[in-house]
C-alpha cells in the first residue's frame, strides 16, 4: 500500500527555522517526485515546489522560491521542507504530494496526511 | 501563471442530484486539467486526471470533460459522501494552478 506519511504538527515563533517532513512507502520512493502543497486556513490549494528523489532535481513555484528549501534523503525514502526564517504568515497546512513525473499533465495520486505549521509570537 | 477559475463556488444539493462544476482556464491547457475532491480536516483525493481520465478506485458517477479552456466535473447521482469541496488544477505549465474550489452542501 503507497503511503505518504508526514511529520506532526510545529508551532513555532517568527524568525525560528522549521523542518517537515514526508516518508514514502510501499513503492519505490525514487521513481516518483514529490511536490510540497500549501493550504492557509480557510483557503484553497497552492504548489509550491517538487523534487526529482532519483537526482534531488527541484523547481519551485515564484511564489515560495528563495523562500523554501525542498530536499530529499532517499536512503530513508523522505522529502523535506524547510524554512530558515518563519513568518507568522507561514501559519497553513503543508501537503506533500506524489506524482510519476514532473512532466506536463501528470496528476498528484497519492497525498501526505498533512503538517500544520503554526507561527506566533 | 496561468489563473483558474470555478464556478458556482459553492452550491446546495440533495442527494440523488445531478452536479456540475465548471472551471476555466485563462489561456488553453489542452487536456491538462485534474480534479480532487477534499474533505473538511483531510488531504485532497485525486478524482479525475487529463480532463476526463477516472481514476482507480474513484466511482463511476464521477466524470470530467472539456479541453482548452472549458472544463466540467460531473457527479451523475450526489451521494452523502460527495459532500466535500471540488478543486481543478492545471499541468500544462509552471507553476502549476489549482481554482479556487466549489463547496458542495446539503441542501
């Protein structure tokens, strides 16, 4: 059974640095990219990045780049996004997300259970 | 980046309805068009993929249709557990897009 499971919830303080991450299993974690999704409370879904495992290959949306850092350790099959610098406006749900390549028109299949990051002074 | 719109963005209905959901594209994104479904407090589930592809698992009153800039999502028989949020997303180009959701209530 493919699974994504994400670490757990982190409250945090502006200006504080922050790591979360995704563990895959039950297929071969290097063959398929995964993409980090943010959803602010209330609100609907944006990408923001994905990682290539087999090379650690990254693009990231404009809006999040010089922002994040997508990374990967594919011996232990898990992605990782981090800030170095939190703002209270980086308060929202973080999904990763697992798709077959990076290719045009390849869908998110299979999805993490969610991180929630909150940031307040 | 290329912007998606949806329209209703909410809508009440009863079970055993027909719902449509539209969403727009604001340049042409040939069939590169998914839809999710998400629940209140989970991550989004994959319905739909390359306009009108059903995928596994996903029940057959679920289905898509259009290209270009014009695309539908619909439900055939609204079901108690259909009750969720609808959001389409583009790949044909980065940075990838999703619209900003239809809310499906009961009515």
């Amino acid at each position: 059974e493919v699974q994504l499971v994400q670490s757990g919830a982190e409250v945090k303080k502006p200006g504080e640095s922050l790591r979360i991450s995704c563990k895959g299993s039950g297929y071969s974690f290097y063959t398929y990219w995964i993409s980090w999704v943010r959803q602010m409370p209330g609100k609907g879904l944006e990408w923001m990045g994905s990682i290539d495992p087999s090379d650690s290959y990254t693009n990231y949306s404009p809006s999040f780049q010089g922002h994040v850092i997508i990374s990967t350790d594919k011996s232990i099959s898990t992605a990782y996004l981090q800030w170095s610098s939190l703002k209270a406006s980086d308060s929202a749900m973080y999904y990763c997300a697992r798709r077959a390549s990076d290719s045009t028109g390849y869908p998110f299949d299979y999805w993490g259970q969610g991180t929630l990051v909150t940031v307040s002074s | 980046d290329i912007q998606m719109t949806q329209s209703p963005s909410s809508l009440s209905a009863s079970v055993g309805d027909r719902v449509t959901i539209t969403c727009r594209a604001s340049q042409s994104i040939s069939n590169y068009l998914n839809w999710y479904q998400q629940k209140p407090g989970k991550a989004p589930n994959l319905l739909i993929y390359t306009a009108s592809s059903l995928q596994s698992g996903v029940p057959s009153r679920f289905s898509g249709s259009g290209s270009g800039t014009d695309f539908t999502l619909t439900i055939s028989s609204l079901q108690p557990e259909d009750f969720a949020t609808y959001y389409c997303q583009q790949r044909y180009s980065t940075p990838e897009t999703f619209g900003p959701g239809t809310k499906v209530e009961i009515k």
